[in-house]
C-alpha cells in the first residue's frame, strides 16, 4: 500500500507574527517568574520574624512553606529561562522539558516542607513543652501574606494561561496553596487570642502540613506523568478528536492513531489520517494544514505531525496490502 507524508507548514506562513507574539510571551513570563522571587523573599523574611517574635510553631512552618515557595521560584525563573531557548543540535526538539523538571522538582520540595512541619508539630505535641504565643504580629503578618499571595498567584496563573507554561502553572499552585494554609493559621491566631488555648497551635500546623502534601504530590504526578511522555489527559484527547471528525464532511474518511504528549508549554501531537484513495496529494494537504491550525487555535503552542494515508478497502487495494 503507498503512502504519503504531510508535515505541516502553516506557523512558517505567519512566521513574523509569531515570532513577535513568542517574544512577548516570553517576556511576561520572566516577568511573572521575577515579581513571585521578590514577593516570596519580603514573606519570607516577614514571616521568620514573626515565628521568632510570636513563639507560634505554625508561623513557623509557614516559614518553612514559603522558604519551599522560594526556592521552587527561583528553579522557575531559570527554567522558563532556558525553555524559551530556541531548538538547537543538542536539543532538536527545543528545551520544553526543562519546565516539567521543574515543576517535578517543586512538588517535592512541597513535600519535603509538608513532612517538615509535620514532625515539628509533632514534636512539639508530644514533648508537652508549653509557650506563650504573642498572636498580634502573627495576625498581621499572615493576613499581609494571604493578600501579597493572592495577587501574585493570580498573575502566575494569567500568564501560565496565556503561554502553556508548566512550571508557571506549578509556582502559582505553591502560592494558591500558600494562600491557603496562610488562612488556616492566621484563622488559628485569632482562635488563640481568644481562647487562650496554645495546644491549637501545632494542630494547626499539622493541618497546614497535610494540605501542603497533597498540593505537592499532585504537581508531582502531573510533571512526572510529562516526563515520563504520557498521554494528554482524556478530555483533551476528546477534543482532539472532536476536530477531526468534524473535517469529515470535509474530505476525510477517518483516522488510523492519534497520539499526543506534553512536552514543557508545548504539546506534541501525531495523527495518521484516512483520506478517499481517488483524492488528490494537493487537497489532502490543505485539509491537513486546516486541522493542524484549529488544533493549535484550541491548545496554543503545539508541534502537529500528520501521516496521511488513502483509506484501504479489500474490494480497491487488497492485491497492494498483501505485497506490503
């Protein structure tokens, strides 16, 4: 059976646009990684204070938890860095996989900070050891955090959007989790200033800790599930299908094998298409570029790679198949 190649060329038709657009992206993601260094170091700093001045274990571990934040930051800013580098000899399909190893890397820096906490507050329960805890400035610096976090995760999660990007994705979910475990405790503050009742405080910090981990194992599955070359998740397979088959009154007959992967921002996409025998090389080919251009309009950054093949039926081509 003969078969016949199509490699799609439609971003080389708009090449100037799409470099200019690229730039941009990549601009504002740099921005995004820089403005979430900067915001975890003043928390940070803020927050160590605040576990010194107040004697609270959970100001504490939420100490821990942004010093994770901004180590994964720092690893997100090199990584959007060197994953905007373009393809060269040694990386001939570009450095997209540097932002999954990235986003790998801080879910276990997640979970390192979530076991952490869990044992100093454990610790603390069980030795008994009883301290006054001064919940004023704890109070105000967990409420500073939780606004300060909610603004910059909000912007991650913007451009992460706009530009596919992995390990964008993965810093703003450390900062959302942040958020979160922020309002556990300064929840908790405000119950011991007006109890009085200090156990609260490392229970608090453990619940903070389990909450820290599952956020952690999650990033963890998804970027090993990358690197690992998995599949897309089913819904986006779903709607890679829904295209095709939606070109079918258009020429196609069906298609053969639809594989698809994440690699970085980018997703890599191959199909083998079925096309009626009679129709030609030229009309088959502008009907590949039409799918491969509603694709990349759905998911943004993506390599498409489309086998054609003329569809086989035993009455047209069985003589062909069995020489093959």
């Amino acid at each position: 059976m003969s078969r016949f190649f199509f490699f799609n060329n439609s971003l080389t038709k708009h090449l100037n646009r799409d470099k200019i657009s690229c730039m941009h992206i990549d601009t504002e993601k740099k921005l995004a990684a820089g403005l979430s260094i900067t915001s975890n170091a003043v928390i940070i700093a803020l927050k160590i204070i605040a576990g010194i001045v107040s004697g609270s274990i959970s100001i504490i571990s939420e100490a821990i938890h942004s010093l994770s934040d901004f180590l994964a930051s720092v690893l997100t800013f090199f990584a959007v860095i060197k994953s905007s580098e373009p393809a060269d000899n040694d990386h001939p399909f570009g450095h997209g996989r540097y932002e999954d190893m990235s986003g790998f890397i801080e879910g276990g820096l997640i979970i390192f900070a979530s076991l952490y906490i869990i044992y100093q507050s454990l610790k603390k329960l069980f030795l008994g050891y009883e301290v006054e805890i001064e919940s004023n400035i704890g109070i105000i610096v967990m409420g500073f955090a939780v606004v300060a976090n909610f603004l910059v995760s909000s912007y991650l999660f913007h451009v992460a959007k706009r530009s596919n990007s992995v390990s964008l994705f993965a810093d703003g979910e450390h900062l959302r989790t942040d958020i979160y475990s922020s309002l556990g405790v300064l929840a908790g503050l405000v119950l011991i200033k007006i109890t009085g009742i200090h156990i609260l405080d490392p229970i608090i910090a453990i619940g903070v800790a389990i909450f820290i981990f599952k956020a952690g194992f999650s990033i963890s599955k998804t970027t090993l599930n990358n690197l690992l070359d998995g599949s897309l998740p089913k819904e986006e397979l779903d709607e890679i299908e829904s295209i095709i088959n939606s070109y079918k009154t258009k020429g196609i007959t069906g298609y053969k094998s639809l594989k698809a992967r994440s690699v970085g921002p980018s997703k890599d996409i191959e199909l083998i298409l079925l096309f009626p025998a009679q129709m030609t090389i030229c009309e088959c080919h502008k009907i590949c570029d039409d799918i491969e251009d509603s694709i990349c309009g759905k998911f943004g950054k993506c390599a498409v790679s489309i086998h054609a093949e003329p569809e086989c039926t035993e009455q047209n081509c069985s003589k062909k198949c069995k020489k093959v």
